[in-house]
C-alpha cells in the first residue's frame, strides 16, 4: 500500500514528508519535483514568503543510485524563514482559520495550531506527489491540472492536446488554459488586493492514459472517487469537490447524463480497450473504479482567510471585541492550488496502480500489467 505521512511547521526548520510502500527500480529525478515546487510557488497573487523560499528537496532515504530500493523514502524541504522559536503568539483568532477551533481543541495557542494548519505544509505534499508522477510516467499516464475559475470569472479551457495544453498554461500567470484571460484576471487580483480582500476559485485535474479497473466497487473505503475526494478535500482550504459533471449531474435527466458505450476495433491496444465513449461526464470513475477514460476532477478553493483588511474577532483573553490578527499571506493561491491538487491527485492515482498490479518493483508491475491488458483485450 502506497502512503505517506508529513511533519513541520510553518516556520520551523523544514517540512518532511515520508513515504512508504514506493516500489523498487523506479529511477527518480529530483529535478522533476524542484520543478513542482517551483510551480507551486508560481502564479500571479502570491505574498513576499514566496520571494524568500526557494523550495528544493532533498531525498534522505530509499534511493540509491538514483532509482528507488522499496523501502520507506524521506523528503525534505528547508524552510529559509525558520523563525518559529522567535514567534510570538497572536491574540485575536482569525475567522475561516483553524486558530479558535484549535486553540481550544488543544487547550494551547492560536501559534501551535497555525503552523501546522498552514498550507506551507502542502510543500511536501506536491514533493510526494511529484515523486509518484515518475512511477506513472512509464505506464504512460500523465496528471495535469490549470485553473478554470478565478474570483468568478469563468476561464474555460482551450481545445487541443496534452502538449498544446501545457505551452499554454507555461503562457498563463495564473494557469489556466486561455492566458487571454490573464490580463483580466491580474486586474481583479490587484484590485482585490488593494482592498485589503482575497480571492479563491476553481481548479481542475485531468488523468490520461488511465487502464480500466483502478479503485474497486466492493469495498466503500477502497472506491477511488471517495479516496480522491478525501485527498483533495484534506488540501487547505478545499471546500468541495466534483468529479465529471459533479453538481451538474443532479440537475439533468439521465439521458443526458450517462456516458453511451461504443466499441472501435481500431483503439483495441489503447488504455480503453475500444470501449469509446462520445461523453466523459462520468469523469473516468463508475462504481469507484476507473473506466478507460480520462480522470476528470475539480476542487473549489475559498479564499485564502487571512485578509489586510481584517474580520471581526475577539481578544481570547479579554473576550472584548477586536479585529482579527493579521499575518503575511497572498491576495490570491488559486494558480498554487492547482499544482498541489494535480500532486495530491497523482499520488492517489499512483497507489492505486500499486493495489492493481502490485507494488515491490517496477518490473513486477510491468509485467502485470501487460497480462492485465493481454487477457483484458480477450474479454
């Protein structure tokens, strides 16, 4: 079983993340994650902590060589702004964070809740995700996520291929697929900005070259749609998440819903195995399983809850009426969101391949899942 643990706070010395039950013989790049990173603290709206960090992993254990050995694999990522002992608590709790719910969950202070709530922490977990990319990578399976909703303003993709897709997201500031749109979007950003307010949005992560059968009906906790919604609602202010047409689907009949079954002799060798659909509105996903199509997931972010602007709050000790606490933050992390939705959905993605074809070794694997698709195409 493919897993993974992280530790750290905000401001502490670094963020770890620990991951177990990684196959061997998967050769690693650390380039490819540091390029993760990078895009995780990319996209127009971000606050001064992205011009101090420069976020590179460091991989403790389980590599030797450059390829992976099987056993449990450390990652590491220094914080520069390590100033965690010098910090003073904050007195006023701010609403839409974890700091009075914490605060009195742990009978302690608003800063030990914090640093850990903090979304600084999702640093390990795009490193994590990233590292499972380079075990989909050779079954040619590819996770890309853009922004498709920014403070209202509609950003709908543009057609074209996987390559085409990312020349324009690599063209966006804000990630998305029509960096037409950017120019509009970096207004309302600063405008917001100027207004002491923040803005959240949409993000959607699309999954190709999937095989059918990943996830399974037979058990409620091993369905993937429910391990990915878990994944993607555990993300820092993560409100809600849909897969396919998602809200959409209660609104239309069944007709207009359902994905029709076609078979093409000629897609035989494919993931889909020939079975073709002119729809995807199922999203990949039937019963908890996938089903030969693309994985399509979206997740809608709130707006980041620290505001220059401040909400009413209270002094905890006083109880006296006072504005809320004020920490350095961004206006706008939805282009950020994006790059963390698409590793944590990748990471899913990659354990449930291991629970499919097994996980000591990447040539196990593979060979597997060659049978799988050997016998598949003979159903």
């Amino acid at each position: 079983m493919l897993r993974y643990w992280t530790a750290g706070e905000s401001h502490g010395k670094a963020l770890i993340a620990l991951v177990d039950g990684f196959p061997a013989g998967v050769p690693i790049e650390t380039d490819s994650i540091d390029r993760e990173l990078r895009r995780r603290q990319g996209g127009y709206g971000r606050g001064g902590r992205q011009r101090i960090e420069t976020d590179k992993v460091d991989i403790k254990t389980g590599i030797w060589h450059g390829t992976t050995l099987g056993s449990p694999i450390a990652l590491e990522v220094v914080n520069k702004d390590y100033k965690l002992e010098r910090l003073d608590d904050l007195p006023r709790p701010r609403p839409g964070h974890g700091d009075l719910t914490g605060a009195i969950k742990y009978l302690g202070s608003i800063r030990g809740v914090l640093e850990r709530a903090s979304a600084r922490e999702t640093t390990v977990r795009v490193a994590a995700g990233a590292l499972a990319k380079q075990l989909l990578k050779p079954f040619g399976i590819t996770a890309f996520g853009y922004v498709v909703e920014l403070g209202g303003v509609r950003i709908d993709p543009q057609s074209g291929t996987l390559a085409e897709h990312e020349k324009l997201r690599e063209a966006s500031e804000v990630y998305s697929l029509d960096p037409a749109k950017d120019d509009e979007i970096k207004a309302l950003i600063d405008a917001t900005g100027k207004q002491g307010d923040t803005l959240g949005g949409i993000l959607e992560v699309r999954v190709e070259g999937l095989p059918f059968g990943l996830g399974t009906h037979a058990q409620w906790d091993r369905k993937l749609d429910g391990r990915l919604a878990q994944a993607v609602m555990a993300v820092q202010a993560i409100k809600g998440v849909e897969i396919g047409l998602g809200f959409e689907a209660a609104r239309r009949p069944g007709s207009q819903v359902h994905d029709p079954i076609h078979y093409d002799a000629a897609q035989k060798t494919s993931p889909n195995l020939g079975y073709v659909r002119p729809t995807n509105n199922a999203g990949g996903l039937e019963a908890g399983m996938t089903n030969g199509q693309p994985l399509v997931i979206r997740a809608a972010k709130k707006p980041i809850s620290t505001l220059r602007k401040p909400l009413d709050s209270i002094n905890l000790t006083t109880k006296e009426p006072e504005q809320a606490s004020y920490e350095r933050s961004d206006v706008c992390a939805v282009s950020a969101a994006s790059v963390i939705i698409e590793n944590v959905v990748a990471f899913e993605v990659a354990a449930a391949l291991i629970d499919k074809f097994g996980g000591d070794s990447l040539e196990e694997m593979q060979a597997r899942w060659k049978l799988f698709f050997e016998m598949a195409q003979e159903r």
